[in-house]
C-alpha cells in the first residue's frame, strides 16, 4: 500500500464552542494522509489513475471554511469528502491544529487526529 501526504495546509476558520471563536476566527494547520495503490498511476505516470494533490487541498479548504463547534466534525467530514471524490481512498487519517486556541496558558496548539 502506498500514502499521498498532504502537510500544512493553512486555513483561517471559525471553529470553535465560544461564540468569540465564530466571530473573530483562528489559524489552523491541517495534515492529510491517504492510503491508495497508485502503483499503476506511478508505472504509466497518469494523474488521472491517483490521487490529485490539488483537489484534497481544494476539500480541506472547503470543509475548513464551513463553521462547525467542533474540529473532531471536521475532520470526519474531510475524510468522508475525500472518499467520497476518489473511489481508491482507502484509509484516512486527518489531523487539524487549532492554533494558540483561548485556554488558559501558553499553549501552542490542540489537535484532533482522526483515522478511518
């Protein structure tokens, strides 16, 4: 089995249980990781037989801009977004950092990791 990894992808959203959050929005990092066999795309080098790098981003961006109380929500609707568009997704793992997010401290970042 081999992986498509997209990194740190960079979003300002509006996530978040306080209503603060939904109005003044945060910074977020997002990491992709997609299990496929894109053996064949990779022998005949063909875009078309893997999966395109641009359209996961496109998906994130998209489900990132949508507000949601929870970055857990998100992530399990990146992933059902992703395997919606490509039928040789098999698994997923999606993490989202919520950066410098309003708890009490010096706290970088939380995140959520979700795999299925």
């Amino acid at each position: 089995m081999n992986s498509i990894k997209v990194h740190g992808i960079r979003t300002f959203s509006f996530h978040g249980c306080l209503e603060e959050e939904k109005i003044v929005g945060g910074n977020y990092i997002v990491n992709v990781e997609i299990d496929c066999d894109f053996k064949p795309a990779a022998l005949e080098d063909d875009l078309s037989k893997t999966i395109d790098y641009v359209a996961v981003k496109e998906i994130i961006v998209k489900q990132m801009s949508i507000s949601s109380k929870l970055i857990e929500s998100v992530a399990y609707k990146i992933i059902n977004e992703i395997k919606k568009n490509f039928s040789m997704a098999n698994n997923c793992r999606v993490e989202i950092k919520k950066i410098n997010p309003p708890i009490d401290g010096d706290i970088d970042y939380v995140s959520v990791l979700v795999e299925e």
